[in-house]
C-alpha cells in the first residue's frame, strides 16, 4: 500500500497517542530536554491531549521531532479508531511516521486501517487529480495488514461505484462490476436480463425496470463449494426517478446512490472471497433504472411476484422494496444459513436516525445482539429497529394481497421491513440493513460522497460466525 512504508531509509518520527489523564505522565517519561521543549510548545498552543487535536513536537533546531494525538479524557490506547485516523493522515507533514508506543493488536490494525482509509480518493472526472497526503506510515506491530489490504479495497470499490453517476453506471455496468469481482476470484456470476425475467419468475424486477433504456436484470453470484450458505442482496437501483410519482428535483439530486445497497453488498462479497472464509456464497443484484416512460408501472397497477402473492402499487418511488422482494423469495428458496440484504430503502430511516446510522432490522433478538455485537467491535455503527406486527396492518389492500407502501407517513422504515418480511420465511436468518450510503457533510477521514455503511461489522459479523480454518 502506498500509504505505508516498511523498508524506506530515512529519519523515521515518532506518533504517540495522549489523553489528557495521561498527559502529564507523558511528559514525566520524556528525556529532560526533550520533555522542557514539549512543555512549554504544549501550553502555547494550549494542548494537554484534548480529543482530536494534534501537536507537531519540535527539537531544539526547530526541526519536527514527532507528533502527538490527543484522545481526549481518560481514553486508553485501545479505544484508537480507524474513522478519527483517517481523519489525521491529510494534516501531517511530508515524512515517515512511526508508532512510539506499543498498541494493542486491535488498535494498531485500526490504525492501519484508518491511515489507508485515509488515502481515498474519487478523481475520476477531474481533470487534475488531487495528490494524495504525502505521510507514510510504518506499519504498527502486531497490525494485521491482510484484513487491512481487504477491507480498504472492499471499502473502495463500495464508494467508486457510489459515487459513479448513472450516466457511467447503469445496470449493465454494475452488472460487469459484479463479473469483475467474480472473476478475479473464480465466482461463477449469471444474469437473467430483460423479458427473460418474466419468463424465469421476476415480475417485480421486469415491472420496476421495464421503462428504462438500459435492461433490468437480476445478477447472480456463486463462490465456494463446502460450507453453510450465506446469501447477500443488494438493492440496485442505479437510478431512482420516482417513477411516474416523480421526485422533485431536490430529491432526485442523489440518486445516482440509490443503488448503494448493491454497492456495499458487492464490496462485503469480495472482502468474504478475499478471506476465503469457509461458505458458500451467493450475491443477488437486481439491478435497474427507475425510469418514467409509456411502459412505467403505474399507481394502482396490481403485479405479481415471484413468491406468488399480488401486489398493489401505491406509490411507484416505493420501488426498492419490489425488486428486493422477488430477489429475496429467490434466495430464501435455497434455506440459507444466513440472509443478508442492504438498501438505501426509506427516507423515514434517515427522519428517524439521520444519515450517519442505518437502521437495522433481524428475524431474532439473538441475531440483533449478534449482529450489534460485531457492529461495536468494528466500530461501524447501525442501530436496532422494530419489526413491529401492527404495522403491517398499514400494507393492506383492497384488492390484492398488499400494497407496496403504507397510506400514511408514519413509521415508513419499520413498513418497508415489515413488506420485506413477507417474502422471508420465518425459518431463515434474516438481516435487513436500511442504510444512505452517503456522507452528506466533510468529516474527517469522511469526505463528502459514497460511504460503505456496515460494510465492515457485517464482515466482523461474518468472519465471527465463519471463521477461516
């Protein structure tokens, strides 16, 4: 990685990490002069380890001599996330930095992980590239750099193909990214495209798709031969009109994202490949445009699906839930071990918990503990939501099975699950993830664009349940 240097010569500076309880334990241990010199730079710039603010440490010739992170309170070396050292990489000088303290193992991948997370870059149509932050970092002891080369490549292609507009990624080009990934790994990926998905069971995603110039299609993904059978959807909208219940212009602004959920789905199956856990793997990727054309589904169009039940169509930007569906009966027809799906599904999700959390939904109160367990130890965060059974009273139709969205405003995410729900047997482990896919605000180590949300606690999860031999 280009952000790391192992075997560069040349005068290497120390990193340390302080809280402002360990601060002046800190400055006890240094060498006299070296400690003196520090004081009183400290207190000029009024630092004693405070959260997120970092010191540039001179020598007596005024030349750099290293750098300290404040972490702020009491917190131990431990605590180190990858998000706050992606965030730092941008604001050091030029030059090789070494860790000067011993990091448990834990914290010194995440410091790897966030300083190569910190590289990221989306410069595809710019037409001078932005240079990348000219600090290296040699690797801290006991870094697990494997998972670190895994993740971050997972974590970049989830976020290119975010960012990519629709106008270079449409569904036959996401489809190719798929096939990319399968074949640098020896996956097996097959497409049903266009009216042949009516011929082989997938009306919803034929219906969703049909209007747009760019076929609808379902990709299939299959790795491994031996193992329990782990199946991850991924929404794949490549572009969300609304449909004939169009968005207005504000809203569609950011569509180009709504196939986030594919995204990120892709990145964790290639992260599972790459670590060769022992599974067998599937990834589904219905892939479409919503588009406004003479052959749109309608409101009030009845369709069928897959599974067998019949759908009314209330609102036609209610399109996630659809395509989703008919991939979701496909991939419980096989009993999976574990059935993952992600989607940039509700806005009411982004009401209740803002951008920054997606919410979560499991079959069982076992699996949400699992699952935030793995979110926590990632330190990728998503929040637990209901299935509450009520709700569902809100899908009811007159004349079919259901509706595809609730008449009113309320509880819009728990709505979208509880329909989803419908097409998941009780007997499967189910994960629904209702994600944005998107940092809508500078952050550091975050820029504005594609985020790979839950990418990581869902490879935790399953390296946790599935761990390599």
């Amino acid at each position: 990685m280009d952000s790391f240097s192992e075997d560069v010569l040349g005068e290497r500076r120390p990193l340390w990490w302080v809280s402002e309880s360990q601060w002046e334990p800190w400055l006890a241990a240094l060498s006299p002069d070296r400690a003196g010199i520090a004081r009183a730079w400290a207190q000029g710039h009024g630092f004693s380890g405070q959260s997120g603010r970092m010191l540039t440490l001179p020598d007596a010739t005024g030349a750099v001599s290293g750098v300290v992170w404040g972490l702020g309170g009491t917190r131990a070396l431990g605590t180190i996330q990858a998000a706050e050292v992606a965030g730092w990489v941008e604001r050091l000088l030029p030059g090789i930095y070494q860790c000067a303290q011993a990091l448990p193992a834990a914290a010194a991948t995440e410091v790897a992980l966030g300083w190569a997370m910190g590289q990221y870059r989306f410069d595809r149509y710019r037409t001078s590239p932005r240079p990348l932050p000219s600090a290296q970092l040699v690797p801290p002891p006991g870094a697990d750099l494997a998972y670190v080369r895994r993740l971050v490549a997972a974590d970049t292609l989830a976020r290119d193909l975010i960012n990519t507009p629709a106008c270079d990624l449409g569904p036959a080009e996401l489809a190719a990214a798929v096939e990319a990934v399968g074949e640098r790994f020896g996956a097996r990926v097959t497409q049903v495209v266009g009216d042949a998905l009516l011929a082989q069971g997938f009306p919803l995603i034929h219906a969703v798709g049909r209007a747009a110039p760019a076929a609808p299609r379902l990709v299939d993904l299959r790795f491994g031969r031996a193992g329990p059978l782990v199946t991850i959807v991924g929404k794949g909208v490549c572009f969300d009109t609304g449909g004939l219940d169009l968005k207005p212009s504000q809203a569609m602004g950011l569509m180009k994202k709504d196939m986030g959920g594919a995204a990120c789905a892709l990145g964790l199956a290639q992260a599972v490949m790459a670590a060769a856990l022992p599974v067998r793997l599937r990834l589904l990727i219905p892939a479409v445009e919503n588009s406004v054309a003479a052959n749109a589904y309608r409101p009030g169009d009845v369709l069928a699906t897959r599974q067998g039940l019949t759908v009314e169509v209330t609102n036609t930007d209610a399109e996630g839930r659809l395509v989703l569906a008919d991939a979701l009966t496909l991939a419980a027809e096989e009993s999976p071990d574990l059935l993952i799906d992600l989607a940039t599904l509700t806005g009411a999700a982004r009401v209740a918990l803002g951008q920054e959390l997606p919410a979560l939904y499991t079959s069982s109160d076992a699996l949400t503990a699992e699952v935030m367990a793995a979110s926590r130890a990632s330190a990728d965060p998503m929040w637990p939501m209901p299935l509450w059974a009520p709700y569902a009273d809100d899908l009811s139709s007159k004349v079919a099975d259901l509706t595809n969205a609730s008449a009113q405003s309320f509880a819009g995410s728990i709505v979208a699950a509880l329909f989803l729900r419908r097409f998941v047997p009780e007997s499967v482990a189910w994960v629904h993830i209702d994600l944005y896919a998107w940092n809508g605000r500078e952050r550091p180590g975050r820029p504005v664009g594609g985020e790979a949300q839950t990418l990581r606690a869902l490879y935790a999860l399953l390296a946790s349940r599935y761990p390599p031999g």
